[in-house]
C-alpha cells in the first residue's frame, strides 16, 4: 500500500488521461452509428449483410489494427489518434446493431399519428424517431462504454499511457499492488461513467419507464412549465 | 366537401382494398365509414390527408384536388384523431395538444394559452397538462387526442376508430361529448369505426363499405334501417337478428318497447325524449 500513497497523483493522472480516451471513442462511435444504424433500419434488404459487416469489424485484433491504421490514415504509430480511431471501429461495431434496434422500437402508431400531423421527414426525425429510440440508444451506449473503458488499457501496448500503463509498469517492476491498483480503477471508470450514462438518461427522457419516479414527483408543475420546456 | 370520384386504391402487396368508390361528404357533417377490417374504410380516410395515395380516381376537397396539394401542408390544416389516440410519448399532453400550431410556429405562450382552453373544450382538468401520456387513463389519453385534432381550428376532422381502444363505459362518455361538441363547432367529421350502433348514433350520414371497398349502402341512419339495400347491409345492421323489429307491448297502460326476442329495448312516451 505504500505504493499506492506515494504514487496517488499518478493514479489520478492515469485516470483522467483514461476517461478522456475512452470518452472520445464513445462519443464519435455514436454519432456514426446512429446515421447507420437508421439506413439499416430503413432498408429491410441491407439489414442482414450491413449489421454482419460491421458486427465482423470488432473482430479485428486491436494489435493488427494499430498496425494498420497508421499508414492508411497517416498517422503516427504511437498517436493517441490510432487508438481513439480503432476504439471508434469498435464502438461503431457494437453500436450500430442497438441503433437499428433502436429504431425499430418505436411505436410505428405513433410514427404515423406524426406523418398525420404533417412532420416532415427531417423534423420527424429530430422530433419523434430519435428521442423515442433513446431508451435502447441509451443501453446500447452503456455497453459501449463498458467495453471502451476496458480497451482503452491496450493502448499502453503501442505507447499510450492509460490505466493500462499500471498493469505492464507493475508487472515489470514486480509491484501487485500496482496492477491491482489498475484493474480496480479501470472497474470504477467504467462504472462511474455508466452511472452518468444512467443520470444523463433520466435527465433526458423523463417520460420513458426509468425516469418514471422522477416524472411523479413532478407531477405538480404548474401548466404553463409544461410548454416552456 | 369531400369528393371521392372513382377512387381505387391497390396496395404494392397486390390487394385490392378500395375499388371504384364515389361518395361526397358533405361540410358540418358526421360522415361514418363502418365496416369491418378488409373493407377498405380506414384506407379511403387515409386519402383524405394523403397518407395513401390512390391509385386511380380523384379525391377532392372544395373541389381542389388532392393530389395536387403539398401533402405536409394538407396534413397541417386537417385534424386527424386516431385509435389509443397516438400521443407523443415524450411530450407533455400541452405539448402533444398543440404539436400542429407548434409546428406551424405559434409562439409559446399563445399555444399554452390556447392548449389550455382546448383542455376545457374537450373536458381536460387543466392539472393533467403537465403529465406525460402514459400517465394517463385510456379516456384522458383519448380526449388528449381530439383536443390535438382540434387544435389548428381545422374544417376537417378524420377520427379513425378513435374510441376502439377504450372500454364501454368510458366510449359511451366520448361518444356523448363527441357530440355536444360537433354541436358546437359544426366541423366536417369523418369517422371510421367497426361498430354500426356508434355510426348509427354519430354519423349523419352512414356509409357501410362491404369487403374489398366496395360501398354497400349509404344514407341516413334511419333511412338505412328503413331500407337496407341488400342482404349483406340487413346483416350488417342486425335487422335478421330482430334486434331491429321492434314491436310495443302494453304493461299496466305503459308501451314497452321489446325486440323481436322479447327482450325490453325501452318504453314508448308521448314526446320525443329530450336529448
């Protein structure tokens, strides 16, 4: 443990370098995957084969990635943009199945009372299909985030400091402490941050089924909040 | 007025759901298609609002022709109410009454304003603005439903079976207050449902479409009863079942009306009742 006190600053340097390369990767992966998603959604035909193509890119080995991307993208080896981009490929890989699920789930009852109430198709959109497949969008980012944080620690094999850095340090210097010190924050960022998925998520769509005790305790607004929101 | 002339729609799949209908609906009217599923009537409701295109054939209102309006435009003038009354899951029911002014861009504080007094219209507390659809009861969520409808003043109001969802008791309060309001605001209601004695009692004017859109009778509720134009209507309407002959039987110098079975419908009094 006296490792631990004597090195807490790097610890917490580690930690906010790994939020930050994890935070990119799940962020980027969600914005392409919701376009894509929507396209496999909308074309029954493309479906099958553009979910299993996607669904093959997590497959890649992360290694065999950061050695390719570099010349493909000219960048460095030792970037943090290879890593942020191949967790992106990730990212997109798992996030793209739940945003055509996403779509799928909303209530084609209520997509039409929209058409009937004259939403364009862009505006019904940004209107009514995105915000009501938030709840699966929401769970398939949890995923997501889970599995980036996890990723991220790889990094350290080309060079990118991360948590990661802990487990080889540690296992080179012989200090247990040090890779146990690793894994355990790994763990809490992952979980700090699914947690603030969660908070984002109540905070955002306080009508769907999680949110639903915070709706009742609002239940006394005034009317005239109602429209101002 | 609603022209339908010679309107025939098939669908990609190859069925046939309305064949050669010609039909006009008159303004400040109910108008109700009844039929049961396959017969094509929410599919020529659709036409009105341009959800469906026909395949051939003209639909017209005031005389200007469908077809050649922007279908967002036409939706955003003409109400449209539909079954478990197709509300906004995430927003709150002011929000959901007043989508189309919204959209339209009315202001915020107009549209509370008039969100509001829609609620008293339709029979809304106006406590229940600030709650989400799903925290509402079938018949709230239903009367949410025709307040959004009403909510850009159309001429036009398409109900598609709008109180299919809910159960008797709270139908039949939709029903009455259905009524008392088109005895108000006079609109041009069109109103598709399954359930003949609902036509009877809300439409006008009743048409029956029979199986592939074909349009078996059409009239008057009574004029319907009085002369059903084929054996399918009769068996539509439930005339062969005698749930229609009616005959009085006197019990103690009171007429009793009973049904064909024997079984009270009511009694005869001097006066027509007051409605």
């Amino acid at each position: 443990m006296t490792w631990l006190s004597r090195n807490i600053d790097l610890v917490l340097e580690l930690t906010l370098e790994h939020l930050w390369l994890s935070l990119l990767p799940i962020v980027a992966g969600l914005i392409i995957a919701i376009p894509l998603g929507q396209l496999a959604w909308r074309q029954q035909w493309l479906r099958g084969p553009m979910l299993s193509l996607v669904g093959l890119l997590y497959t890649i080995p992360s290694l065999a990635l950061f050695v390719l991307l570099p010349p493909i993208l000219g960048i460095g080896y030792l970037s943090r943009a290879n890593l942020i981009v191949a967790l992106t490929i990730y990212a997109v890989a798992l996030m793209t199945r739940f945003a055509s699920d996403a779509f799928a789930s909303v209530d084609s009852h209520v997509r039409q009372a929209a058409v009937a109430m004259g939403y364009d198709g862009w505006r019904r959109f940004w209107a009514v299909d995105l915000p009501l497949a938030g709840p699966v969008l929401l769970a398939g980012l949890r995923v997501v985030a889970v599995s980036t944080v996890s990723l991220v620690t790889v990094g350290v094999l080309v060079g990118i400091r991360s948590l990661g850095f802990l487990f080889t340090d540690g296992l080179q210097r012989n200090i247990p402490v040090e890779i146990l010190t690793g894994i355990v924050m790994t763990v809490v960022t992952a979980l700090a941050l699914d947690a603030l998925l969660v908070l984002l998520g109540r905070w955002l769509m306080p009508w769907s089924r999680d949110g639903r005790g915070r709706v009742a305790a609002r239940r006394r607004r005034s009317p005239r909040a109602a429209v101002a929101r | 007025m609603i022209e339908f002339e010679g309107v025939a729609k098939r669908f990609d799949d190859g069925t046939l759901a309305v064949r050669g209908v010609d039909l006009v609906i008159p303004s400040h009217q109910v108008t109700v298609f009844v039929g049961s599923s396959g017969s094509g009537k929410t599919t020529l409701l659709r036409m009105i609002n341009r959800m469906v295109e026909p395949t051939s054939g003209v639909v017209s209102i005031d005389g200007e022709d469908v077809a050649a309006l922007d279908p967002v435009a036409l939706r955003r003038r003409i109400g449209y109410v539909m079954q478990s009354a197709g509300l906004l899951p995430h927003r709150r029911v002011l929000e959901n009454i007043v989508t189309v002014p919204r959209l339209n861009g009315m202001g915020r504080s107009e549209a509370t304003e008039l969100g509001l007094t829609l609620m008293d219209t339709v029979g809304l507390d106006r406590d229940l603005a600030g709650r989400y659809p799903n925290q509402l009861s079938g018949g709230q969520q239903q009367r949410v439903g025709v307040a959004r409808g009403l909510a850009v003043d159309p001429n036009i109001l398409l109900m598609d079976e709008p109180f299919g969802a809910v159960d008797p008791i709270v139908r039949a309060d939709l029903q009455t207050e259905l009524l008392r309001l088109q005895g108000e605001l006079g609109k041009t209601v069109v109103f598709v449902t399954h359930d003949i004695e609902e036509a009877f009692l809300l439409g006008d004017q009743v048409v029956i479409l029979a199986d592939g859109g074909v349009i078996a009778q059409r009239g008057a509720p009574a004029d319907i009863l009085a002369a059903p134009a084929s054996e399918f209507v009769a068996d539509f309407i439930g005339a062969d079942r005698g749930r229609r002959a009616l005959r009085v039987e006197h019990r103690g110098g009171v007429a009793v009306v009973v049904d064909s079975n024997g079984r009270p419908a009511g009694v005869l009094t001097e006066d027509a009742a007051p409605s």
